[in-house]
C-alpha cells in the first residue's frame, strides 16, 4: 500500500515574489526561455516607481523574500536602487541572473548578507551550453562568474534544465559540485513558454506555484508562478497585491493547479527552484489522480499529532499538521532487549503511520549502523544511537523556547531532517540553515527535503566550531558541555539560543549581550538529547572501567539508607550529579527481583549498587578517586531537606570566552 498526501490549503499571500522587471537579456534562449526574452526586449510598463510602491506593499502583507528576474534583471537600469529598496524593505533577496556579464557595483550587492544568486548552467560542455542560450562564448563567462561568486562568498544556486536529448546534465551537475556549488537542481522542459509549442496545461506546472509563491510580469499582471504566466489572476499596478491575492480569480487558479503527489520510496527528483517535482513519474502531479487511487491518507495523522502535541492557535500547529513525518522515519530502529531491530515503513505501512505520527523518538542510527543502509533481517547485539527523529512535542517546545520571530535567520541541527522541515514550514527555507556532523545524514535529510519542496541552506559542520553565517536564533537538539564560543559569534547582539546540557535534563536558553556574552536561565522543562559527536560514533571512555566494576568488592561497602535509584529516571538528581562529576555514565541490570545500577566515572571511579525489592536499601561497592554513591546520596539528603534542588529556574551568565555560571540563591555551578 502506498501512503500519499493530502493537500493542506494554500495561504492567500504568498511569501516569495518573482519580480520580472524586464523582457531584456543578452541571451536568446531560442527553445527554452519562457518570458521569450532578447537583446532586443523591453522594460514593460511596470516603472521603476511601480515596482518600489510594489515591493513596499509585499513587505507589508507579509512577503518575505523577492526574486528578481528577467529577461536579465541586472540590464534594468534600476535594477542595484530596486534590490536596495528590497532591502530597505526588510526582504531577503534573490537575483536570478544569467550570469553573463557582472558589473563591479552588482558584485558588491551581491555580497550583501540578505542578498543570494541563482543562475543557469545546461552542460559541462561549451557548444551543448550554447545551443541552448543562442550566444557564443557565454559558457565561459557564466562558469567563471559562477567560481567568482563562491571565491567571494556568494550564497549561489544552480539550476540545470533538460532541454535535448542526450544533453550533458549529469555531467554538467557532477561539475558544478566539484567548483564548490552546494545546491545544484535539474529540470526538464515545461510544456510552457517557448519551451513547448502546444496548448500550456496546470498540469504542467508544479505543485509550488501559487503555494507560497507568486509572480508579477513587466507590465504588473500576477500569475502563480513565471511558468504559469497564462494564467492571470489580476493585475498589481491596478489593483494591488492584497486585492489579488484575497480575490477570486487568484482562489480558483491556485485550486485547479494540481498538487504534487507523494514522495515515495526511492523517488528522488532533484528540480529547479521554480518548480517541484520534476522527471520522476511518481512524483509528478499530473499522475497524482492515477496514483492516489486505493491509497491511505498520512494527513489525518498528522494533524492529529499536531493536535496532540501543540495548541491549535500556535503557528507551529499548521507546521506539524502539513509535513510528513514518515517521509523522514521510512526505517527505524526499535529496541528489543539489549539489541536493536530493524523497522521498514512501506512493509507495514499501518505501522509506519503509527509509529511516525506518535509522539515518541524514532532511533535512525546506532553507532554507524544507519536504518537506511542496513538490510532487512540485521539485528545489532548492542550500541549507541546517534541519530534519531526527536518526539515532535519536544522539537516544538525547543523552537517555542527560542522565541522565533517571522524574518528571523534560525540555525538548526539536522538529524533526520524533520525538525528542519517544520521550521521551513514556519519561517520559509530561506530562514533555515541546518547543520550536522554526519555527511550522510545531511545529504540524506537534503534530498528529503527537497521531495517536499524544500530547500534550506544544509551544511556538513561540527556544531561546537566555527559556524556558516550569522543568526538570530540557535536552536540544538544536540547536548553540549560547555556552551561554545562559536555559538556566541554567530548569534546577533539580542540573538537567542537554546540548547540542552550535557549528561544532564536542563534546557538552557540564553540571548546574546552586547559584550558578547549571554544571559538566561535553566527553564522550568526538562528534555535530554544525544550528546555532540566529533566523529562517526561516540567514544566509551567508561567501558574499561565498566570491566571491574562489574564484580570487584571495591575500596568500600556500605547499605545506602535510600532505596535503590536509577538516576536517569530523576532527571533533577542526574542533572544535580552531572553538574557536579560531568562526564558519568550509568548501567542497570535486573535479575528477577535483583536489580543492580552502576555509576561510572571517566577518571576511574565507579560505584555498583544491588537490591532485591523496591524497598529494601542496596548493598554498595565504590572505588576510585571520588566516593559516586556517597556524592548521589548527599544531593538525596539535600532533596529531603530543602523538598527541592536548585538547578530548574536557576540563572544562566555566559562570559565571552564560553565560561557558564549556574545561580540560585546561594548554589552556584560553573560548567
């Protein structure tokens, strides 16, 4: 059974404009170019007024990024005072140019923080690149500014479109990757435009357009998307944006345009930014009709866990109700006894819709061992997970503790690449950057995310080191000891992160000073997450010591005069112990009604601690440089005394140089 989508409404205003401000451009593109573009093209009627008053307005009703296109936008003579007013505006930018020739003074906005490129390359090859934009020596010039743009820095997009048969795009794209581009997508031709001669169709448009996007023409007409140019919804000189885009023309051209189908299984088509999906069949919404048939729906699924785990006035109730977990989770690894097994969605898809859309952690790797690359029948005897899809209700509570605000630039661990996505759902992709160690799994939760359309800023990063850019919010489902200073240089003066200590169930949150530092505090929630890794798999500097601390008798015995604990199961008691002995791990075994837990220590100490009963108190054997049992035990009697521990609520004073105070009242920790 194959599991397909439903559509979720689409929002009246779009949050991304394709402005085409003119029909000029140094190319012909004799096949290919949709706005039939030249040499010998016009500016439209659209003045250079219009479209400032234009942009004012979008800013206004909530659009957030513009897209300046053509023709080619840069041969506008106002092309550098509209991309300042954009700006001015508070929008994010985006040029799609040629690149063909670049002034000076373009290089120098396309520097600016808020400013991206995109850009067209059809093959690796000077003569099947010129075939398709009619003008020689233009590959040459494209590929050189292509390198300059990332010799300074350029965010910079690619896209390849397939225009004959037999054209160089694999190799064009393999090239691409190896100058250092990192978002590099491939399209066919479009029965629109001048790429196709027939009757244009809705189903040859994908499922973006008029989803979040919209496109204004050179003489102001709105269509819902540059493809979808023969479908004009109004007009935005004559009648403003707002009105378009509440008015009825607009309503029922984005509900005949059709949606796109399910990513599925081993369907990955990488497409242009314009439009979504593209070659592969099962992805393409003119076969989403033939396809839904006889399937189940994920949808109501996700919005019952969106139900479940957030309240519905939230905005991120709609970003949980709209992305499909599964898409992230098609295998799993499910614990059983002290090995793991593993769980394939399709084969079961009533329990692939079960476990995606509960609200519980979904382990996607054990040491090295990913879900995805495993075969059906392994078993692992043991190990450690290192990547998981984190329970939706707690990803929510970390991006709500974060306090993100529309336009704010939010970075992210990636994972699977689920919580990724439900920021794009809130924020829009082109506020999201999402980072992991773990090339595979970046490159894994890429391509997912583009199957929905998707396409943040992805990088391969160590969190706890230099960081790609400049953010207003820090969110890491990832644990860390001590907070990094990388952290706090790129986070904006008044920035936030969020993030939790390791070893420890405290989530700490933190805005940048104006000294560079950080103030906060531990919130009153808990959350544990996996601590950072600097490699494939975590070290276990505890396994040796593990080896003695199994049966020695140790340098002391003693009754305890608590019953038995497992600190993990008191997340304050752990948090207070972590603080104190960073670093410790804990094992428990149980035998019938015998039950064992061992306190571990890097430095050597260790503490084994054995009863039969809930109630009866345990026999204890420590040894090493510190006495472990003792120390849980004296955070126990403070417990007792004071009826609770200090470290929820307490304030958070972060130095420049990463130092981490802990205060309430007289307790203190220094991390």
């Amino acid at each position: 059974m194959t599991i397909a989508p439903e559509a979720p409404t689409r929002p009246a205003v779009p949050k991304f404009l394709e402005l085409e401000i003119t029909g000029k451009c140094q190319l012909t593109c004799p096949s290919l170019c949709y706005a039939k573009a030249g040499p010998t093209g016009g500016h439209g009627s659209m003045t250079t007024d219009d479209w400032k008053q234009l942009i004012t307005e979008a800013a206004a009703i909530g659009v957030r990024k513009v897209q300046f296109i053509g023709g080619e936008p840069t041969v506008h003579p106002d092309f550098s005072h509209l991309v300042h007013h954009a700006l001015a505006s508070g929008l994010d930018v985006q040029v799609y140019s040629n690149l063909y020739r670049v002034k000076p003074e373009h290089w120098e906005l396309f520097e600016h923080p808020k400013v991206s490129l995109a850009t067209s390359y059809y093959s690796d090859v000077a003569e099947e690149h010129e075939r398709v934009t009619g003008r020689k020596g233009s590959h040459a010039a494209t590929r050189a500014n292509i390198v300059q743009a990332l010799q300074r820095g350029v965010p910079l997009q690619v896209g390849i479109v397939e225009v004959f048969e037999g054209q160089r795009t694999a190799q064009a794209r393999e090239e691409l990757l190896d100058l250092g581009v990192r978002t590099v997508n491939v399209d066919r031709v479009r029965s629109v435009g001048r790429g196709q001669v027939h009757v244009p169709s809705t189903k040859d448009l994908c499922g973006r357009c008029a989803d979040g996007r919209a496109a204004i023409m050179t003489d102001g007409t709105v269509t819902p998307c540059v493809l979808g140019r023969f479908l004009q919804t109004g007009n935005a000189k004559t009648d403003g944006l707002a009105a378009v885009f509440n008015g009825k023309r607009w309503a029922d051209t984005a509900a005949s345009i059709p949606r796109r189908s399910a990513p599925t299984v081993g369907c990955t088509p990488a497409d242009s930014n314009d439009c979504d999906p593209a070659n592969t069949e099962a992805c393409d919404p003119a076969y989403q009709d033939e396809r839904s048939r006889g399937t189940m729906k994920w949808l109501p699924h996700a919005r019952r866990l969106a139900h479940q785990v957030v309240r519905p006035e939230s905005r991120w109730h709609d970003a949980v109700a709209r992305v499909p977990r599964h898409q992230f989770v098609p295998r799993w690894w499910e614990q059983e006894g002290h090995g793991w097994v593993l769980r394939t969605g399709p084969d079961d898809p009533d329990a692939w819709l079960e476990a995606a859309y509960s609200d519980q952690s979904l382990v996607t790797q054990v040491d090295t061992h990913h879900a995805d690359r495993a075969d059906t029948d392994d078993v692992l005897a043991g190990g450690t997970p290192t990547s998981s899809s984190t329970l939706p209700s707690l990803v929510v509570r970390m991006y709500r503790h974060a306090m993100i605000g529309d336009g704010h630039q939010l970075l992210v661990t990636t994972g699977t690449g689920y919580g990724t996505a439900l920021a794009c759902a809130r924020l829009g992709e082109e506020h999201v950057t999402s980072i992991d160690i773990d090339e595979y799994l970046v490159k894994l939760a890429a391509d997912r995310l583009a199957l929905l359309g998707e396409r943040p800023r992805m990088e391969v990063c160590d969190i706890t080191g230099p960081l790609p850019g400049e953010y207003d919010r820090i969110v890491a489902t990832v644990s860390v000891r001590p907070v990094p200073v990388s952290w706090l240089k790129a986070l904006r003066t008044g920035g936030r992160f969020v993030t939790t200590i390791s070893g420890t169930g405290l989530i700490l949150t933190a805005d940048k000073t104006a000294d560079g530092g950080a103030v906060g505090r531990i919130e009153w929630d808990r959350a544990g997450f996996m601590p950072t890794r600097h490699g494939d798999s975590y070290d276990s500097p505890v396994d040796d010591i593990w080896k003695g601390a199994a049966q020695d008798e140790g340098e002391e015995i003693f009754t305890s005069r608590y019953p038995l604990l497992y600190p993990p199961d008191a997340w304050d008691v752990m948090s207070m112990l972590e603080l104190q002995l960073p670093g410790i791990q804990y094992r428990k075994t149980q035998d019938g009604d015998t039950r064992t837990v061992w306190l571990l220590c890097p430095d050597g100490s260790w503490a084994r601690a054995t009863a039969t009963g809930f109630l009866e108190s345990p026999v204890v054997h420590q040894s090493g440089p510190r006495r472990l049992w003792s120390d849980l035990e004296r955070i126990r009697n403070r417990l007792n005394r004071e009826g609770a521990l200090p470290v929820y609520g307490a304030r958070v004073t972060i130095t420049p140089d990463g130092t981490t105070t802990l205060t309430r009242g007289a307790w203190k920790a220094t991390l």
